[in-house]
C-alpha cells in the first residue's frame, strides 16, 4: 500500500512559470509540509483505529485486517483518481474551490457520526448485525460507512499537494515533501501500538484523531485558498510532453509489480496474524517493513542494488524453506516471524526496485501513481476475494514469491549482455553468463522448495481434508491412529480411530487437563446428585471432544464461529463424530459466541450455565474481544449460581495470558486456579466459590511475578503479555 507520496520531480520552462515564481512564493507555501505530515499520519492511524474497533465483531480473525486493506487500497486509487481528473481538467483556482467542497463534505460527515454515534470512526453497535452472513461485504461497508469519506480525502492529499507544490514553485525540489509524507506514514503506524494504544481507550483514541483531522482540514483550507488566489493555470495536461506516450505493456508492468508486492505483503500479515494474534502490532510490522522498501527505492535510485538484493531474494527463501522441514508447531513463533520479515523485505525491495527503474518521465508521473494503485487494488482483491476460493491453503504467499523469481528471471534476460555494456552491474560478460543461469536456476529450484514446503506438511500423515474460509485454513489428517483437525499450525482436538477408544477425548481434553478434571468431578466438586443433569457451554467446538464429558440428560451447548469446523463435527457425514455419539443433547450456535450471548441476554434467554468452558485461545491466534471485562460480565450473566466455574483454555507459545485472566478475576471478585501445565496443556479455572477450586484434583499452587493487565473492550494490548 502506497501513500501516493512518490514523487518524480517535475520541472517547466521558465517561460511557464508565471509572475509569481521564485523567492516570492516562498512564505505561502509553507503550510505543505505540515500538511503532508499530518496527512500521512492520519491515514495510517484511521486505518488502525477502525480495524481495531470492528475487530471484535468478526471474531477477531485475521482476514478482518486484510479486508479492510482490500477496502483502504481500493478508495486510495480512487483518491488517485480524483486527484489525476481534478489537476487534468480544472485551472488551479477551480481545483482549488471544488476541494475547499470535499474539505466541508468530510468535516459533515464527522459530525454526523459523533451526532448518531456518539463518536466518531466507531460505529453504533446495531452495525453488527447488518450482514453476518458475508463478513466480507459487512467489513466494507462499515469501513465505507464509519471512515469513507475522510479516508478518500486523505488519500487525495499527497499527489494533489505535490502537483500544486511543483507547479507553483518549479525550482524547490518536491523530495522534501516526499520525505516528510513518509516520516509522516511511519509515525502513524508505530506510534499506534507502542503509544497511542497503550494510554487511550478507542473512543478516545476516535476524538483525538478527529481533533488532529479539523486542524489538518483548516490548514488545507489555507492552503487551497493560496491557490487560488494565485489563479495559475494548473492543468497538468498542458504540461505534458507533445508526442510522449506510454505503452499498454509498460503500464501492464506497473501494474504486475505493484500487484506482486501487494499480494506479497498481504499474505505475510496473514500467516503472521494465523501463528500470533490478529492486533495492531502484527499488522504495523509487515506494512512498515512495504513502506520502509518503497522509500529505500524511490528516494534514489542508488539503492536498489540488483547484485546485492537478488541474493537476499534467494537466501530468504532458502530459509523459508529449511523452516519448512521442521513440524511448524516445534519452529520458534519469534524465529518464523523474523523469517517471515526478511522474506518480505526482499520480494518487495525487488517488486519496488524494477518499479523504480521503469518510472516514466516526470510528466507522465501520474498514470504510473495511478498504475501502482491499481496494483496495489487487484493484490488486495486477489488475497481477500479470490484467493480463499480458489486455494485450499494461503498459497496466494508461494506465488507471490514465486512471481518476484520471475521478476529476476525477466530483469536478467531482458538485461543479459548484447553489447559491451554493463549487465546487472557486472561487467565481464562471464559474470552475465554466471548470473543469468543462477537466476534460471533460482526460479526452478524455488518451484522445487515450494514442491517440498507442501509435501513436508503431509509427510508421515494422511489428508483427508483441506477447507479454507474467512476464518482461516482448516487441515484434516490422520497420523498413528489418530484424526486431528490443525487450524492454521496448531492442532484443535483429534479423535482416535479404532471403535474402541472413539469417544476417549485426547490433546487439549483428555481426563489429566483441567477441563478433563473438571467436567468429570464437577458433579461431586459441586455436591450435586449422580444423577442430576448440568447444563454446560463450550466457546469453541473443535472436533467436538468435550461432547464425549456430557452424561446422560446433561445438555452441551457449543458456539462455533467458523461454518467449515461446524460442518465438521455437526453435518451429515462428519469427520469428528464426538457430537453425534454423545451420550448428552448437544446443541450448536454458529457465530460469534460473545454477540450470541449478548443477544441471548438481550432476549432474556440466560442460559444458565453450571460450567462454561471458554476454549478460543488454544491457538497462537487469539480473539482479544473474549477476554475483556465486558465478555467476562456477559459469561457472568449467563452462569446458574455461585457455584458456576468459568474454564479457560491458554495454552499458547507466544502470549502468557495468565496476567489477564487475573486481573478479571480481582475485577470481577471471582477466585483464580491456574490448573497446568500436563503436557503444555494449560487451563484457567474461575468461580465466586472458592472452595469449589480448593478441591485437590483441581487446586494447583502457583506463584505469579508479572502484574495483572487488566483488557477492555477500549482497551488491549498484546506486547504487555508476551511471553519472555
């Protein structure tokens, strides 16, 4: 995602500058610079601020992120677009009153949201529920709803700004602007999880955006008010070079590149957001690293070195693959990351550096502006769109690296020696040759590398399905004995084969864990008869383990978000048969678990729970919005009594959600158990009975060093619970 920030300076004659040039213009075009800053900071802080606020309400999975990328992406060439009609078609005093308009359009619509919503950029909670049926569509149109309108104005301001700046003052170089629209873009991204996140709630973090945004509308007003006072005649088009034009194939370049590198950077967020967490910090990180190779690129040619980055190329996807060959479950989380990182440093460094080499004229900048945007739009398409229904894995990542192989196979044949000229910049024609047949070779050994990627998922094991939606990529396979169903690299429940042991919970649930414990004595624990039936909720159905617990005329409640795991427990010839053969009722509730138990609260339909197991943070990637005080109040809500227990699954390699769980329970005045670890299995116990937790089978001594951190729906953050 590209800020429209790149720029190739533009010049004109001395004969066109007007009157009004050189050292007079000086003082009135001083409002730029803050203007582009503050402009790249707030688009990249909008992003965060609405991505983060809606998260919860799509389960907080990871494709939220990189929808609202689709979204942010598509409106940017649309900004693109206005700016390149806008300085094509109008005089500079017309450009100028037609943008003042949009400025006032924005400042309404603002207003409008803090009048229906209370604040700004966060919608009311009735959006919800618009289209829960297509996460995808309802994710757009809030975003188009909530930030539409500033978004595109902002996404405006860099090629519109600099095309006046260049205009009016041809003989100061644009570069200034650029580097200061990128500062710009780099402190919006990482001040947003390491500041802004850390001392104010969403809403507040919403207000305080909005204030910055009024003082970036005013002095934009000032600024096109200078333009138009000055009444030079701005029209790009009669500006451009007679004769010059642009070769559709060359256009299809751009467009490719931009393309490469987008689907590259949106693939990676994915996977990272799949092995951790779906958060502001995970997402910053892969964006900052895309920005970081656009400004290496384009400050100076100088720095994209084809001897020195193809090799970087070739070695991070050697390391990829020697990742590869290990369990991903057994990699290092923090070891994958940085590989990930390097990975994606080095395809986008050779997407944006051949882009950079192919730049037009200064003249003809706005068609390429326009080009990478819509590169950078079809990337987003193809990831989001396209590519859940067309790969049963994230495979969108493998063609995407394999896409910049070809990228370096076309620049060494298109460069390759036919003169006595340089070529990649060697000069020894057996230097070309050497390099020529190491990037064929490359391009072949990487189809082999990712051959091996995927035969190393299966090795030792046998498929029996692969499925992929919104919420991720689910594998199905058998291995010793046993079916397990993984959800991205962890393991969610498994079955054995044999007839037997069919109904004998295994991993995360067998009878030694703390789920296992509890549902199997919760009846003595609690001092009820043998024979009376419970009534329990599970957050999080798997392949259905915990239904195996349920005794006769108990009743198991299960809510799953996902429809793919739900048809692989529930449908009619389902992998996991745990829910079909229970001895208890099962029932199932598909989506979010947390707004379907607000809604059942709503209704008045308490559910009344005598045990609530809360099993949606076994994965690496957890869904922050089912561990905040408000997700706690609304479990409380639905418990039968006092002697209710509250089970929580936190078994992960990353976060130590310990801290959390502790402050809810002092929040909520509920005693704490931490019952683990057996195996790495680690669960949570929770109850306004103490002394239903001071049983022996459950009671675990433990001694805590970290502080609590207390999450609301305001406010989390993940960097205060990584584990050290």
């Amino acid at each position: 995602m590209s800020t429209g920030t790149v720029q190739v300076r533009t010049s004109v004659s001395p004969e066109t500058e007007g009157p009004h040039s050189a050292g007079k213009t000086a003082r009135p075009l001083n409002l730029f610079a803050p203007i582009t800053l503050l402009s790249a900071f707030l688009l990249f802080q909008t992003e965060l601020i609405a991505a983060k606020y809606i998260l919860p309400w799509f389960g907080g999975t990871p494709a939220v992120w990189n929808t609202c990328m689709l979204f942010y992406q598509s409106v940017l060439l649309v900004g693109y677009l206005y700016s390149h009609w806008l300085c094509s078609r109008f005089d500079g005093k017309t450009q100028a009153r037609i943008h003042r308009r949009t400025l006032l359009i924005a400042l309404a619509t603002l207003a409008a949201a803090v009048l229906l919503w209370g604040s700004p950029l966060t919608p009311a909670a009735h959006w919800k529920y618009v289209l829960p049926e297509n996460p995808v569509v309802h994710i757009l149109a809030l975003l188009a709803l909530a930030v539409g309108v500033p978004f595109f104005l902002l996404s405006t301001t860099g090629p519109l700004l600099q095309h006046w700046f260049s205009q009016l003052s041809p003989e100061r170089s644009p570069y200034r602007l650029y580097a200061i629209s990128n500062l710009g873009s780099l402190l919006g991204l990482l001040g947003y999880p390491f500041l802004l996140e850390w001392l104010l709630p969403i809403r507040k973090q919403a207000f305080l955006w909005t204030a910055l945004f009024t003082a970036f509308l005013g002095l934009y007003c000032w600024q096109s008010r200078v333009v138009g006072a000055r009444a030079i005649d701005l029209r790009s088009s009669d500006r451009t070079e007679k004769g010059s034009t642009i070769r559709a194939g060359r256009i299809i370049e751009w467009v490719a590149l931009s393309a490469c590198a987008s689907v590259m950077l949106l693939a990676t967020t994915n996977l990272i957001c799949q092995k951790l967490s779906s958060s502001p910090f995970l997402w910053v990180l892969p964006l900052c690293i895309y920005l970081l190779t656009f400004t290496i690129c384009f400050e100076s040619s100088r720095w994209y070195k084809r001897p020195f980055f193809f090799p970087l190329y070739f070695l991070s996807v050697g390391l990829i693959a020697r990742t590869a060959m290990y369990p991903e479950a057994e990699v290092d989380a923090i070891r994958q990351l940085s590989v990930y990182c390097l990975l994606l440093f080095a395809v986008c460094m050779v997407c944006n550096g051949e882009l950079e080499r192919l730049k037009p004229p200064a003249l003809q900048a706005t068609p390429f502006y326009l080009s990478i945007g819509l590169g950078g739009a079809l990337g987003g398409v193809f990831v989001v769109l396209v590519a859940p229904h067309l790969f049963q894995g994230f495979y969108e990542f493998h063609l995407a690296v394999l896409a910049a192989g070809l990228v370096i196979l076309k620049a060494a044949w298109s460069d390759r020696p036919r003169t006595s000229r340089s070529w990649l910049g060697f000069n020894r024609g057996r230097e070309a040759i050497g390099h020529l047949a190491a990037a064929v070779g490359a391009v072949a050994g990487l189809a082999i590398v990712l051959g091996v990627m995927r035969a190393n998922v299966t090795q030792e094991a046998h498929d029996v399905a692969h499925l992929r939606n919104f919420f991720g990529v689910k594998r199905v396979y058998e291995k010793d004995g046993v079916r397990y169903l993984q959800h991205g690299a962890i393991t969610h429940g498994g079955q054995y084969l044999a007839d037997s042991l069919r109904m004998q919970p295994i991993v995360y649930y067998s009878p030694y864990t703390g789920a296992g414990v509890l549902l199997k004595n919760y009846r003595r624990i609690a001092g009820k008869g043998e024979s009376e039936p419970l009534r329990l909720g599970v957050i999080g159905l798997g392949a259905g383990d915990l239904a195996a617990y349920a005794a006769p005329g108990d009743t198991m409640r299960f809510y799953e978000i996902d429809p793919q795991v739900m048809q692989l427990s529930t449908g009619s010839s389902p992998a996991f048969t745990f829910v079909q053969n229970s001895r208890g009722h099962i029932e199932t509730v598909l989506g979010d678990a947390r707004l379907n138990l607000e809604a059942e609260a709503a209704r008045h339909e308490l559910q009344r729970f005598d045990v609530l197991v809360v099993d949606a943070f076994g994965g690496d990637a957890i869904p922050v919005h089912l561990l905040t005080s408000e997700a706690m109040g609304v479990y409380l809500e639905h418990l039968k009594g006092p002697d209710s227990v509250i089970a929580v699954h936190i078994s992960n390699r990353v976060l130590d959600l310990t801290p959390v769980l502790r402050a809810l329970a002092a929040k909520w005045q509920l005693t704490f158990n931490h019952v683990g670890s057996f195996g790495g299995v680690d669960w949570v116990l929770l109850s306004r009975n103490g002394k239903i937790l001071q049983d022996p089978l459950l009671y675990r001594p433990f001694q805590f060093s970290d502080a609590p951190v207390l999450w609301t729906d305001d406010y989390s953050n993940l960097l205060s619970v990584l584990k050290k």
